[in-house]
C-alpha cells in the first residue's frame, strides 16, 4: 500500500499531521507493508528567500488578520503540538522560503533517508528556529540525518532535483490538493488536515481491506457446520 504525504516544512500542521499518522501507522497490523512518500508543497512560493520579520509579522503582512487574533490562534497550534510531544517555539522561527529544503527532501529520497531529513527539518524549523533558506543550515540538518555533505551541496549546487520538486507541485494542483497536509492512499482515499490517529487509522483499514478482500475457499461441498448468533447448526 503506498500513502504519498503533500506537505510543508513551514506548515506548522503537517508536522502535526505527521506525528498523529504516525501514531496510527504504528498501531497498524501490517506497516512493514505500507510505503510511505513525502511529496512536496509550498504554502507561498512568492516568499523570499529570507523575510526580515517574525512569524507573527509575516502573517499579519500577507493574511491580513488582526495580531492579536493570530496570537490566539498560534497559541491554539502550540498546544495541538504539545499534545503531540512537539514543542513549538514561534517567537523564534525564521520565515523563509522552503523551496531548497524540498530539495533536500527529494535527495534524502533518493538515498532511502527521506522521513529522516523530513523529521529533521520540521523540528528544527519549529522546535529550534533554524533558517531552513540557508545553505549551511540545510546541510547541517541533512549531515545529522544520514546525508553526505558533499551530496548536499552538489544537489543544491545543481538544481539537480528542482524539477522533481516542482512536479509535485503540479502533481498536487492536478488532484485537486489546495491545503497541507494531505495524505492519498493509493490514489484511491484522500485525507485532508492533520486529522486525529483514530481516522487515519479507519483509513489505513479500509484500504487494506479493499485492496487485500478475503477469498473463500470453496470446498465443493454444502455448508460445513458452524455456530452463529442464533445457535450452532447439528
């Protein structure tokens, strides 16, 4: 079964997402068979590569809404994370565009590493106010997960996987996707927002089932004898 994953590295509720489908998929009775892909998104493609504000201010620039609504409403995201053992920090973010830590991702990919470098960049992004537009950051952050530097480098040097990147992009405009996170099951199901564990669960249930339906074996012969709700058969 194969679950591809649109998200963010600046959505603070794809990493909520992440944690609370993960918590369902490690409940679920047939994981190792699950493979899961991180496709990427970008909430705002037009943001530099560096903003010279807080969170707050770029929210309050480009949404719109009042400040002191949207502390209210940061604080609500805080303590959803906290109930997922995250421990956001908004105060300290740096906004900045996360075209290059898709990058990042599509090579970790390539080298079996990607939820690894996912993990690691969400966290330090959120948890510890890491500038994910900055080279020396990224590298950094890819070394810890498993990544050569030099792989690194070369990749962001090159472009090498922009155009994966930009693809799932496209890709996410054809489905139909217009928010993050969102999870597809094997283009069949969609599931849209960082929903509770208990849905995911639901899904990750139904898919199997519809892909993997039970086969009676037919014996040849009528009925062999069996018990049910009204009582046992002679």
């Amino acid at each position: 079964m194969k679950i591809e994953i649109f998200s963010d590295v600046a959505c603070p509720w794809c990493y909520i997402g992440k944690r609370r489908f993960e918590t369902a998929l490690n409940a679920f009775p047939h994981k190792d068979s699950v493979e899961v892909l991180w496709r990427s998104y970008q909430l705002d493609p037009t943001l530099p590569q560096h903003y010279d504000g807080t969170e707050l201010d770029y929210l309050v620039e480009r949404k719109g809404m009042d400040r002191e609504q949207l502390m209210g409403m940061l604080g609500q995201v805080k303590d959803a994370a906290e109930g997922e053992g995250l421990h956001y920090k908004f105060e300290e973010i740096v906004v900045a565009n996360s075209f290059s830590a898709h990058e990042l991702l599509h090579l970790a990919a390539a080298h079996g590493k990607a939820d690894a470098v996912k993990e690691a960049l969400l966290s330090a992004h959120f948890e510890h106010g890491a500038d994910i537009g900055d080279r020396e950051a990224l590298v950094s952050i890819g070394a810890r997960a498993g990544l050569s530097a030099v792989d690194i480098n070369e990749a962001l040097d090159t472009g090498k996987y922009a155009d994966e990147v930009r693809n799932d992009f496209a890709e996410a405009r054809a489905i139909g996707v217009t928010g993050v996170p969102f999870f597809v099951i094997d283009r069949k199901y969609g599931i849209s927002g960082a929903q509770p564990a208990e849905l995911f669960s639901q899904a990750l249930e139904e898919a199997w089932q519809e892909a993997n339906p039970l086969t009676m074996v037919d014996s040849g012969s009528e009925t062999a004898e069996s018990c049910g709700p009204q009582g046992c058969t002679p």
